[in-house]
C-alpha cells in the first residue's frame, strides 16, 4: 500500500540485541538499563495508530530511557555519508556520531511502522517522506537529532561529502534543520567541517564554496570558531584503502 520498504524482519530481536551489546560491550559507561522496557516505550510510540501521524513528541519516553552522556569533542554530524560515517567513528572508539548512541542504535539501517487499529507491525510497506513526513521513522530521527545535538559539547565535527548532487550541506535535512538550530553555543568551543569527495568523483562543493559556504556563513554568525578542511587527511586514508593507486590517492605516499 505505501510506497516505503515495510519494517525490518525481526526488529525485535535485533534492536534488544543491539541494545544490550551497546550498554555491555559497545559503550559499558551508560550503566544499567532494561532494553525491554525502552523496546516497548519504542513500540508505543507507533503500534496501534495511523501511520502518517506519528509526532517526534512520541518518543519521548523512549528518548529518556536510552538517554546517556556524549563526551566532549566525539559529536560527529553529517548529511551523504553514512557508511564512511560508521567506519570511521569505530562504533564509539574515535567518534560517537548519533548511529553510535544507544538511541541511534534503536534506528540505524532499520526500518519500521504501524498501522491504525492493528497492534502488529507492517512488514509489507511503510509510508515514506514524500508520502507524509509525520512517519514513525522520520519522526524518530527527528527526535534523535534534536536530542544529540543538543547533548553535543567541546569540539563539534562535520562530515560532508563534497561529490553529493544535492549540495554538501542541504540546506533542507536532518543536520540543517534539527541539528544546527539545537547546538548549545556556550558549550562549544569551536567547529571543524570536513568536505570529503568521492574517490575519482566531481568536486561540486568545497570549503568556502557553494552550500559548504553557506553553511560556513551560518554558522559564523551564530557566533562559532569555523575551521572547514578539504579532503581531511584522516579521513581520506581511509577512503583510499580501496583505491590505493588512484591519483587522488597520492597523498598515501
Ligand atoms: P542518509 O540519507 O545519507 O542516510 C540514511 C541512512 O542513515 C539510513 O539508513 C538511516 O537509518 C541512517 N541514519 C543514521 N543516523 C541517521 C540520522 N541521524 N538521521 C537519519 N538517518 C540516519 O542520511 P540523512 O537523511 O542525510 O541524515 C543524515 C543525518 O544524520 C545528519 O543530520 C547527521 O548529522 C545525522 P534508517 O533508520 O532510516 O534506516 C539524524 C537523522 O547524524
């Protein structure tokens, strides 16, 4: 019926899994919590009603009960990365991007809605963003993002991605819309943007260029200490561990 991919087969398990091997294994520092009990305060905030009506206001009962502190200088957000994203931070060890919270685990690379009058999930199809954004799936992130950046404190990080067709900062999405209007200025000491292009890619957006720019000019008059890097190092040794004698490459050497 919708046009959106329906919940992930076996949600249950594998966010209570996901769950316990972040409080256990992942991330021991949050101390004790009962997944169980943030898996139903999850449900309850899209089971048994219509799908296109969904609040972030929903969760607000699961966001307290998966809440845990961020450490200073490890908030990394981004627009058009994700997997470089989730191989760089480490699951937590170099970075903590909101995917490597526990809330953020409740989440990533999962899908998952409801239906009216019907306690079960609807594996079958979800309703996706063009369809209606009051979706249990948008709404969560949406949430998730304002509570993280929020949380966020020290040195802020930005990944982007310099080869993206829409612009590296969407001046509409998650980052622009739910994440920068939520920093808490007097926590933040400065903020380091970081464009990266795709390996052998177009570099349509830059540092001091295009929606990079716009976003740098946002920022700065928000009052914040801008440091904007092409290509960071650290970050493009990694890409290039699949491309090690592509000429964008050279910088291994
Ligand atoms: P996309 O479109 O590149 O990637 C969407 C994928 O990333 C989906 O599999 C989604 O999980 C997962 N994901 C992980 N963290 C987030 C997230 N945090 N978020 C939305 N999806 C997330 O990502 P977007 O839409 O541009 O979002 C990037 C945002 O994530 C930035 O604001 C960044 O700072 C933030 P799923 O459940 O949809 O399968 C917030 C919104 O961390």
């Amino acid at each position: 019926k919708w046009k959106g991919e329906g919940t992930t087969s076996n949600l249950e398990s594998i966010v209570i899994g996901r769950c316990y091997e972040y409080i256990r294994i992942v991330n021991p520092s949050v101390g004790e919590k009962n997944c169980t009990e943030i898996w139903e305060a999850f449900k309850k905030a899209f089971i048994n009603k219509d799908p296109c009506n969904i609040l972030p206001s929903d969760y607000e009962l699961f966001i307290n009960l998966s809440l845990h502190t961020i450490p200073p200088n490890k908030s990394l957000f981004w627009e058009n990365n994700h997997l470089l994203v989730t191989s760089y931070s480490d699951r937590t060890r170099r970075y903590m991007p909101l995917c490597d919270t526990l809330i953020g685990s409740f989440g990533d690379f999962l899908n998952w809605c409801g239906q009216a009058n019907d306690t079960g999930f609807n594996y079958d199809s979800c309703p996706n963003t063009e369809e209606c954004e009051n979706n249990a799936v948008e709404s969560f992130w949406k949430i998730a993002s304002i509570t993280y950046a929020k949380q966020s404190s020290g040195v802020i990080y930005i990944m982007l991605n310099g080869s993206a067709i829409g612009g590296a900062y969407p001046v509409k999405g998650f980052f622009a819309d739910y994440e920068v209007p939520n920093f808490q200025k007097d926590r933040i000491s400065r903020i380091e943007i970081w464009v990266m292009d795709d390996i052998g890619g177009p570099d349509l957006d830059s540092c001091g260029r295009g929606s990079v720019q716009i976003l740098e000019e946002r920022l700065k008059t928000m009052g914040y200490d801008i440091t904007c890097i092409d290509n960071y190092k650290s970050v493009l040794l990694l890409k290039c561990l699949d491309y090690l004698n592509h000429s964008d490459c050279s910088i291994v050497s």
